[in-house]
C-alpha cells in the first residue's frame, strides 16, 4: 500500500489504524505531576501526596490522588484537541503520577507544532529499549543467613510487592503458584489490576501474582507488534519476564526438570515476596520507552515497593544534553522520591569501557557475576586421549566406547552439503543406518551464530537417527567465542575450546579409512562422554562475567566521564536457572520448555531486586537509598579462596583471560546479602540531593533540570562527587579536592575509625580519624584527594570505616588526576 499524504502540516493519515509517516514523541508539560504537587493550581488547593518526608509516597486511594490525576489527563486530551483535529493523532498514554505529559502518535511536523505550543518542556521523539539478558540462594548464603534472620524461606520477602517491566509472565508456572498450604493474604498497599486473559477468560492473578498489566500502545502505533506471537496480555510470549521474575521473587525448592532428568532445584531471591508484572517487552523488537515510562508511571500508582528494570535503552540519549534528564531516567527520579526502590541491569556490551546503559545515581546499576558453579565434561578418544568440554547430559554407558560418526559422512545426499549439514540440525538429510548405536560428530557453524540452529536441536537430530550421543567441535569458531552448557537428554558435549576440537578431528581422520573419491570406507575412531548432571563448584568465584558492561559512567551522548562510579554492584548473573514460557522463542536452546539457562545482567538485577526486598522487609522505613548503601557498603571484593575479584576480559588475541577487577567493573563488589542486613552505616539521600547533583553537574542547563525534575535547582553540593552515595568518583582531579560524606548510625552507639587507601599516584587523607554515632545519629566525614603524578588513567582506592562492635563500612574511590 503506498503512503497517502494530506496537505498542510498534517503529513498523517489513519489507514488500519497505524497513522502513517507518523511517528511517536513523549511531550512534557508545564504543572506539576502527582508525585510533585503540593495544591494550589487550577482549584486544587491541598497536596495530593505526604510530604512529610524528603521521600514521598502516593495514596491511591486518596480521592484527591485519583482527582488530580483524571483533571491532568483532561488537560492533556484538551490541549491536543486545541492543536489538532480529530484522527490527525493518536494519544497512546497520558503521565500524570511521575511526569506530567503524554505519548501521541503525529507526524514530525505535528511534532514541531507541539513545540512551539505554550506550555511544553520537551518533545523527544521515542526509542527503543532492549532486554538485557538455580543454585544462587546457596553461592549468597541466604539458607543459613538471611532468610533465617527474617524467619526462614516461607517468611523471605514477605508482603514487599516486587514490579518487573518486562516480557510479561507465565502464570501457570510451579515458580508463581499460590500454595494451598499456606495461601497469600489480600495486601491493601497495593492497588494494580489483574487483566484478563482473552483466550482463558480467567485473570493472571494468584495472590503470588499480585498484578499483571500490559503496555503496548506505541509497539501498536508503531506497526511492530505482532499479536499473534506478542499476545495482547500480560502472558509472557518471550521468556524473559518469567526468567527475572523467577530469580527474584519464585517459590522455594521447585524442581528443575528437562527432558526426564532433574537438574537441582530453583528458588527466588525473595520466595515469599509478591509479583506484580508490567508488561512492556516484546519477543522480536524490544520495546519503546514510551509504554515503558507507562508502564513505570502505573506501576509506582499501584504502590509497588521495589522495580526491577532488565532493560535498557539501545545507545545514550542524544535528544537531551545529559545521560540523566530524559523521559525515563526523570520518570525514575519520581519513582525514588515516592519512595520506590529501583534496580536496573547495567547492559551486556562488555568487556569494553563505557558500555554501561544505567546512568543516574537515583538507580542501582547491576553488574553480572560469573558464580562458583562450572559445568565440565570429558571425551575420551579411542588413543586414550581425554579432552575436556562442557556439558550438561548423562553419560554414554561407562564401560565401553562407540563409533564416532561425522555428519558430513553420513549425507544421504551429497547436494545437502549446500545445507551446512555438519551442524546436524536436519535428521532428514542423513542416513540413520551409519548414524544409529553411534556418537553424532558436528561441526559448528554461522548458524549458531545467528540463531538458526542450537544445541538443543542437535540433540534432537542424533536421538530421531537413534545416536547414542553426540559431539559438537567448534573448530570453526571465531576467536573469543562463548560457548555455554546447554541441558539435553542423552550424553553430548561441547568442546569449546578450538585445540580439543582440532585434536578430536585429527583423531578421527587418521582413524577413518577412505576410497580414492573420499567416501568412507569404514569408520574406526571410537570414544565415550562422561557424565556431567551437576556443577563442579569452584574457589576462583565470584568473577566479573565477559558480557558485562563496564564503567566509567558516562554524562552526556559524546562519552564525557561522570563523577559518579557506576555500576554500583556485582551480582550473579552467568547461566542462572529459573522459569521460562513454553510459548518462548527467544532462547533456541529452549523452545518449549519450562526453565531456561541463560546469562545477562538481566539475570544480575533480579537478584539485586529480591534481596531489596529482604532489607525492605525488615526495615521497612528506610528510603531507597539507604538500601543501596546497605547493600553496596557490605559487599564483597574477595573470592571464596581470598584473593582479589577478577574480571573477566579479552587480550589482544581475543582469547579470554582474567585481569584484576576494578570499581568500573563491579562497582563496590560483589553482594553480601545477609551483612546488607545489618550494614551498621548507611550513606543518605533523597529527591532535593539529587536535584543538587544535577544542578552541579557541568553542562547542565538549571532550566533543564525544571523541566524534567520539577523543581529548581539548588547548588548546595558544589561539585557532584560530593552527593551522598557510597562511592567516591572524580574524573578531572586537578591539584586537591575534598570531599564530605554524611553517615547515619542503624545499629547501636558504635565508634568507628575512619582509614582510607589509595592508588600512589594519588595521595588520599580522611578526617575525622575517628567518630562515635548514638544509634540514629549522623555523623560528617571528608575525603581528601591530591594528585602526585599524572598518568592519564584511573587510580583505585577505598575509604574503610571499622566500628568497635563489628560493623565494617567501605566505599570505593575512582579518581583521575590532571596537571592544574
């Protein structure tokens, strides 16, 4: 269909619903949003919110709540109607608890009208987001630490709403089952719908599932949304929503089973925790922030008390100055001010440096780890030569050896060689006779690559052709290739390092006598593949996981160094099992099956997630940002065999090596969750310090920050490295800076004596050298940094509060120094 066009400055038409030529922009407008009004304006003279505290939390139930909000999305409707005539646009959603603005479908020059409208902030124009994508429980120590302070698993989390925007959720899951023995209470705190699913009739709501939403209006508008494989509710058509939501807050103790055979079982973070989904992801295309910001606006509405975020947008903003004022990220500075505490995955673009996706300091920005857990297995060749690979399979029967069979020898077509067979993904093209009581040799190929082919179907190939097992080489690999253990049925292995491979194919050549033509003429390499049904558990863990996207943080789309470290913590985030769809496609390896394997930071900030919940659970007065202190003070920067965290990181070959990991690869370390409990000192802050941080920021238009923060900028802080997080960064150290940091005792009256280390090309000093805090107390610290030598990269350092009852507080200190 060609593209209609109507005169004037109205470049859209409505045809099928989709305006064509039009695209979707997010419009800020002058007046304060619901989490920001304090009365006065337009006949409502009370606030709609408590403001008794520095952060403040929505009434739903408060009519003047429900009021003022409807009364902005009059105005909204209103003002469009003014500009626009009727079915020249489509508004997708109105803002009005975090933001005060709306998401329409118009044509750009539409878009340019709104601009010059009064009364509006900004227009940027919408983009995508991406996601960024069991044994846990044990590698953190919840069983014997924090679940048996807060009264065992069955209590984990208890009555702490967990929101995850996300791919949606798979409802008949055993991670989400309401159980009959101990059923789930109604929790008036939270006021999210259920929505109903269209082919059951019955709504996704359990009492475990307190809430399931979905936003797909832009994915719509914009023509990418696929019904038929996207589904038009919050049912998880993707696997991703599950996954995350499984790590952080799924039942305990549920069996993981694939193909008859039990692989451990799998707990959340928070098994007790409640679940409510906000569905704004999509199988094929990611999402759009503008049903993200939705989804978030209706999320902190519904009173949830923590939002994980395993998503992320593709690049940096480039339609505002700075990384942190832009839709989403200003969206997310209202949900910390109403009181919710919010994770977001830090991105998968590592090993590379400034690769993170999470910018602003109001986030906690997770890493991923690489755990304790390592999945080896072993080939032993008929020469008697043992080559390791990884795998997750029974073994072939122990007391004899099998013919190895290669796919490219088994064609019962030699025109299949068109069809890369040595990948075995085609049983049909080769002949069961050679293949069947034998082991399937396969060669790895671009299909893997692309997603076409998997280890899943390998598997599948050699059983349909009555193999005993199979063996996949990748001696055809391209360096630095990541290769992960896949669960199957019967014995497999995947040798992922090319040597082994080349020593496998070696073996079977000589082995293997051929015609003058090159047809076999009888196949004499014979092996065995042990078994590997459980993890081989390591000292050399936790370490920084190669896809992890590394600091330094960034300020503004031209790469420019923030002074604020991120990512902030490191948390399990490398093959971690938990619940996936059947209806899923995203991971070849799991097509319909109900738990999945898989790696990204989107498995790290779940984990982060459901421990919140634990701290929020027992101290339910604390403001998001002491739980970030809590958490980010009492990691960890040693391995279980006491040596320093490594990272995981590429050489000049592209071989994968370890190198000593830094701040700009974990943050404060690694998560400590049952210390996080009992952190002694937590480092404050909340709305007005991080408007101080903005407005201190260089570059930073004052008016820009009214715009997206609604409120005016105060200078109090002087430089952004004095905002009062636990991290210290400095990215243009010229000559001495010192900056303050503020303490607030949690615990008992302790004292504490204040040391600090650091790198020799910087000098470091702390004052006072010691301080006593009576519980609840605040107490002031300076950190004095001075520049000794230049050399034109980062120095390392921490400051290290030790308290005489046992409390030790650290914080990481990034500095780069330059001559004056």
């Amino acid at each position: 269909m060609k593209n209609i066009h109507l005169s004037g400055y109205l470049a859209a038409v409505v045809i099928l619903g989709i305006l064509v030529d039009a695209e979707i922009y997010m419009v800020t407008l002058e007046g304060e949003p619901v989490v920001s009004y304090k009365g006065g304006v337009d006949g409502f003279e009370a606030t709609a919110v408590d403001f008794e505290s520095d952060d403040v939390k929505i009434d739903a139930s408060s009519e003047l709540v429900v009021s003022y909000a409807r009364h902005l999305e009059k105005k909204h409707d209103m003002f469009l109607d003014m500009l626009f005539e009727q079915g020249t646009y489509k508004k997708l959603y109105s803002y009005r608890h975090l933001i005060n603005g709306f998401a329409v479908h118009v044509s750009p020059e539409q878009a340019e009208v709104l601009g010059r409208a009064p009364g509006v902030k900004s227009v940027d124009r919408d983009y995508k987001v991406q996601k960024l994508t069991t044994h846990t429980p044990q590698f953190l120590g919840l069983p014997t630490g924090a679940w048996l302070t807060g009264g065992g698993f069955d209590r984990a989390g208890e009555d702490i709403v967990i929101g995850f925007i996300d791919s949606g959720i798979y409802p008949h899951h055993p991670s989400f089952a309401s159980h009959t023995a101990d059923t789930y209470e109604p929790l008036p705190k939270y006021r999210g719908k259920c929505e109903v699913d269209p082919n059951t009739k019955r709504d996704f709501c359990n009492g475990k599932i307190i809430g399931a939403q979905h936003f797909a209006a832009a994915a719509k508008a914009s023509g990418a949304f696929n019904p038929d494989i996207d589904f038009d509710s919050p049912l998880d058509g993707d696997g991703h929503g599950s996954h995350t939501a499984a790590i952080a807050a799924g039942n305990n103790g549920i069996p993981v089973r694939m193909h008859g055979i039990e692989f451990g079982r799998a707990s959340g973070m928070a098994p007790r925790a409640r679940i409510a989904v906000y569905k704004a992801l999509y199988r094929l295309f990611g999402g759009f922030v503008s049903d993200v910001v939705a989804a978030i606006d209706q999320a902190v509405h519904d009173g949830v008390d923590i939002l994980n975020l395993s998503v992320g947008p593709n690049s940096p903003p480039s339609t505002t100055k700075t990384t942190y004022l832009n839709p989403f990220d200003a969206t997310l500075l209202s949900a910390v001010k109403a009181g919710v505490f919010v994770v977001q995955a830090a991105g998968n673009g590592g090993p590379f440096p400034k690769t993170l996706v999470s910018y602003s300091p109001w986030i906690v920005t997770v890493a991923a780890a690489v755990d304790d857990r390592r999945y080896k297995n072993h080939l032993t060749l008929g020469n008697g030569k043992i080559l390791s690979g990884i795998s997750l399979s029974p073994a072939t029967h122990a007391n004899r050896t099998f013919t190895l069979v290669a796919a490219n020898d088994a064609l019962l077509d030699s025109s299949a060689m068109k069809r890369s067979p040595s990948d075995c993904q085609r049983p049909e093209i080769l002949n069961r006779n050679l293949v069947e009581g034998n082991i399937l040799l396969c060669g790895y190929s671009f299909n893997f690559v692309s997603g076409t082919a998997s280890i899943k179907r390998v598997s599948e190939t050699a059983k349909a052709l009555g193999a005993v097992g199979f063996v996949l080489a990748v001696e055809n690999a391209s360096p630095g290739a990541k290769f992960d253990p896949v669960p199957v049925g019967i014995p497999g292995i995947l040798l992922a390092d090319v040597s082994k491979s080349t020593e496998l194919i070696d073996y079977y050549n000589r082995s293997t006598a051929r015609d003058w033509t090159g047809r076999v003429k009888s196949f004499k390499s014979v092996g065995k593949i042990g078994e590997c049904l459980r993890p081989v558990l390591h000292n050399s863990a936790p370490q920084v996981a190669l896809f992890s996207a590394r600091g330094p943080n960034i300020q503004d789309y031209s790469f420019q160094d923030a002074d604020i470290l991120k990512p902030d913590i490191l948390a399990p985030g490398s093959l971690i099992w938990a619940a996936w769809t059947p209806n899923g496609t995203d991971e070849p390896n799991y097509i319909g099956e109900g738990f999945a394997m898989i790696s990204g930071t989107s498995m790290a900030a779940p984990h982060v997630a459901g421990i919140a919940a634990l701290l929020k659970q027992k101290h339910p007065r604390w403001s998001p940002a002491a739980i970030k202190s809590a958490l980010m003070t009492t990691s960890i920067t040693l391995d279980r065999a006491e040596q320093p965290v490594e990272a995981q990181q590429y050489l000049e070959s592209e071989t994968m090596s370890l190198v000593r990991a830094t701040p700009f690869d974990y943050g404060s370390g690694h998560i400590n969750p049952g210390a996080a409990l009992d952190p002694g000192l937590v480092f404050d802050a909340g709305y007005e310090d991080y408007i101080g941080f903005l407005c201190a920021t260089p570059g930073i238009d004052p008016r820009e920050v009214r715009k997206f923060a609604h409120a005016p900028c105060n200078y109090t802080l002087g430089h952004p490295s004095n905002l009062n997080v636990p991290s210290i960064a400095i990215s243009h150290l010229a000559g001495t800076r010192t900056v303050t940091r503020t303490v607030t005792n949690v615990a008992a009256e302790e004292t504490y004596v204040v040391s600090a280390k650091m790198a020799p090309e910087i000098a470091i000093e702390t004052n006072p050298p010691a301080l006593t805090l009576r519980a609840e107390a605040s107490g002031k610290i300076s950190v004095t940094l001075t520049v000794r030598s230049v050399t034109g990269s980062y120095s390392f350092g921490e400051v290290l509060l030790k308290g005489s009852r046992g409390h030790k507080v650290r914080i990481p200190v990034v500095a780069m120094g330059y001559d004056r």
